[in-house]
C-alpha cells in the first residue's frame, strides 16, 4: 500500500497557511499586549510606589532569607 504523493505545485495553499499563521500570531500578540496593559503596566493602588526607594527593593529581593534554626519536635507517639 503506497500513500499518496503531495503535488509540488500547491503554491496558493502554502500562501493561505502563511497569511493565516501570520494572522494568528498577531492577534496572539494583540492579545498578550491588552493582558500586559490592563493587569501589569499600572500599578492597581497608585500610593503602593509612593515612597519606595528602588535600591532598598532590590536589596530587599536579593538578600538571603534569615536561617530558621531546627527545634526538636516533642515527640506525638509514645
């Protein structure tokens, strides 16, 4: 059993499924960019930035977290 061979010449076909990929990645882009702008460009309570200096932030991310020190457990079955 041989399966079908593609004809060479299908020009217009190959045109339709680039325009169409083209056309959804566009509108994927729109679609993240309208995400982006209206959750992430503006910050949601304007006095949230009030005040901040950005080198504290920055220290404050990258700083280690404090070490917890391990308390023994009492022990719950006897």
């Amino acid at each position: 059993m041989q399966l079908p061979r593609l004809k060479r010449g299908t020009g217009g076909a190959r045109k339709s499924l680039r325009l169409e990929i083209t056309v959804a990645l566009a509108i994927k882009l729109l679609a993240l960019y309208a995400v982006w702008y209206f959750f992430f460009s503006h910050p949601a309570i304007h006095s949230m930035t009030d005040g901040m200096d950005p080198d504290r932030v920055a220290a404050a991310l990258i700083a280690q977290p404090p070490t917890k020190i391990n308390e023994p457990h009492e022990e719950s079955h006897k």
